[in-house]
C-alpha cells in the first residue's frame, strides 16, 4: 500500500483544519455512554490545538434518512463530551454547512474548536455530492482524515472533500494504516487469524485473503458449521448457509494446499432454542442433535483454540466465536479473548466490530497490543481492497 501524507508534515498553523472525526458513539438521551471513539481522535485534535490550528470537526452519527434535523442523532452530546475531555474551546454548530456553520467557523481563533452537525442529516453526504463536497471544502483551508472506521465509504467528508483541499492522515488513521498493513506485508510468524461471526458469505473475501498470508487460521461462531457441513457432518438446526458450502469445502482444500492449518471446532455448545434460557449441553461436533443448534464452541475447541493461538507471534482476531451477548453462549469468545491477551509475545491485532465490544465486555482491552477502531474499514483493508478514504491520502 501507498504510504499517505502525514498531518505532521502539514502547515496547521493559523490555518482552518477540516478534520473528519468518528464521533459515532452511543448515545442514551443526550449523554455519550461510549466515548471511547472521542478519546481515539484526541491525539490528533490535541496536536492542532497546539500547533495554533483553527479545527473544524466533522463526523456523522447513526443512520439519519437525510432529510435534515433529527433531534436523536445530533452530534450536540459529542461535543459536550469533547469539551470535558480537551483544554481548549469547544463550540457546536447547529448545522453542517449553513449560516451557523460558517459563522462560528470565522470566529475561530487559533487552537480553538468547532463541530459541525451530523454529515447524514444532509444527503449529499452519503451521495459524494460535488455540491455539498464544495460546502464542506469553503470551511477548511486543509483537510485531515482521522476517520479509519469510515475510509471505506467515498462519501462527500472521505473522498470527496479530500480532492478539493490539500489532504492529510490524521495519527489514528496513520496507526490504523500501518499496523494493519504492515500485519499482512511482514507479519511475525507464526501469523495466527481468528475469525468469527454469523455467516461464510461475509467473510469469504477475508478467508481468501488470509489463506495466502495466515500460518494457521481458527473459526468460530456461525460460519463454522457451515465449513463442518463441507466436511460432511450433520449440524442439527445450526445456522448455516447451504449454498456456500461447496465454497468453504474450496477454501478448506486451498488452505491444505498451501499448508495453512485451518482450525474448526471439535465440540460445540448447543441449545434447544435461541434464547438465554435455552436447554443446552455440550456435544461433539460430529454427534450434534438433529433438534439442536450450535450457540458456542466448546470446551476441548476452546483449548484448542488456546494452544493455537499461545504458538503466535502476530494474532488477528475478527468476530465471536458464539452468541456471546447471551452469557450463555459466552464463554468461549472470552477463552479466546483471554488466550489472545495472555499470548504477551505476539503482536494482537482486534480487527474492530464485535470483538472489541468481547474485549471490552470481558475487560481485556488494555492487554490487546492494538484495536482498530474499523471492522468494515479493516475487513475490506485485509482483503486487500482499496479504502477510498485512505486512496485519498496517498502520497502522490
């Protein structure tokens, strides 16, 4: 991958900084539960406050239709928050690119800060409007991304504003970048990915891609009954994806091929219904009822797993390996959180979505070396896919 413009190598100071930000955070009323994606970006924002920059802050939030104001998704508590957490002003413009905006964005002095409102309230956000690109561009004389979690999208706030201004990486994206692409070119071997999630179909693109870069690959949650159908057994009611199997039984024979070790379950949790109060008991996977369904792996594939991922030098993990918002159907995610925390010689890489909310869950976040902050953005990067917003940064 092409190596992007660094927002250390940009002339900030005195100068309007649009920076698109991740400021999606959860929200219960007007108060940020989450601001774990606010604390992401301080580094970044702290920098242009310091460096005598006038920051103008973009993001979105949820999934507004675009047809203007929505009073859930304002951005108003984000701002809030920030203002607790940075030593410098905070103001929030009540809109995007209008009157408001553009006022607040003049009285800007240096080091002090403004956020826009929510992107997705207009849609030509989503769209890469050429007009509202022209908007968004009319209030920064540069532009930075600090945004990984969206550089897969090419809306108007990552590609689009990106080719109207001079544009830089922000040090998150900066991080993001590296970490993941310097995990797939020269990773540390044994390269061990684990990998979760509900169904093949979404992630056969990464399995793929893994295959020609992984030593050993380990799956879990729903897809793997899929993979144990490839392989001729029975799953009872397990979810599983009848038209993929003849494609994971492709994967499972390429993978054999080129010697990479692809890890399924030997055991499974499984349940009469599901729900949290299910009958359950632990089976073979090769004596799974007809009237079962798997929810979890189970003990023997959990030490397994352990084994597997205690020989790693670089670990990447994507996706439960279970229901594991269900407690229980949770206990083999937090086997695998656990094995990937205690394994301090390897490089452990969280690859976003639901296996952050696991290592937050079960409180193992600070002994993961690096959590991305993208689960689409990352899954797409492993792939080897093009990340426009990231496109956008690069180094001419």
């Amino acid at each position: 991958m092409a190596s992007v413009k660094k927002l250390q190598d940009a002339p900030v100071e005195g100068k309007r900084v649009l920076v698109r930000v991740d400021f999606n955070v959860p929200l219960d009323g007007d108060v940020v539960t989450d601001d774990t994606r606010i604390r992401a970006a301080l580094p970044t924002i702290q920098y242009l406050v310091d460096h005598k920059a006038k920051v103008v802050l973009m993001s979105h939030l949820g999934r507004p239709a675009g047809e203007g104001f929505e009073a859930k998704f304002s951005l108003a508590p984000a701002a809030a928050r920030l203002a607790e957490l940075i030593d410098a002003p905070v103001s929030f413009a009540s809109d995007t690119v209008g009157p408001e905006a553009h006022k607040l964005v003049e009285a800007l002095g240096d080091g002090e800060i403004v956020l826009l409102e929510n992107l997705r309230f207009d849609k030509g956000e989503k769209k890469n409007d050429v007009a509202f690109c022209e908007k968004l561009a009319e209030l920064g004389d540069l532009y930075v991304n600090d945004a990984f979690g969206t550089a897969h999208r090419a809306h108007a706030s990552t590609a689009g504003v990106a080719a109207l201004l001079p544009a830089y990486a922000g040090f998150l994206m900066q991080k993001e970048v590296e970490t993941l692409s310097g995990m797939l070119e020269n990773p540390r071997r044994p390269f061990v990915a684990i990998l979760g999630g509900s169904k093949v179909s979404d992630k056969v693109g990464v399995i793929d891609a893994l295959i020609d870069k992984a030593d050993t690959i380990i799956i879990g949650g729903g897809m793997c009954y899929t993979f144990l159908l490839a392989q001729g057994k029975t799953v009872g009611t397990s979810l599983k994806e009848e038209d993929w199997v003849e494609r994971a039984a492709q994967m499972l024979a390429k993978a054999k091929d080129k010697g990479v070790e692809i890890l399924l379950p030997v055991d499974t949790v499984v349940a009469d219904a599901f729900a949290p109060d299910a009958r359950t008991e632990t089976v073979s996977c090769d004596a799974i009822p007809a009237d079962m369904m798997g929810l979890d792996i189970g003990p023997e594939t959990e030490k397994l797993y352990a084994a597997a991922i205690a020989q790693g030098k670089t670990v990447f993990w994507n996706g439960p390996m279970g229901v594991f918002e269900m407690d229980a159907f949770a206990h083999g995610t937090k086997a695998v959180a656990e094995a990937v925390a205690a394994n301090t010689d390897a490089a452990t890489i969280i690859g976003g979505g639901d296996s952050v909310a696991a290592v937050n869950k079960f409180g193992l976040a600070d002994q993961m070396t690096f959590i991305s902050t993208g689960g689409g953005a990352s899954m797409e990067l492993v792939q080897g896919l093009p990340l426009p917003g990231v496109v956008a940064l690069e180094e001419d």
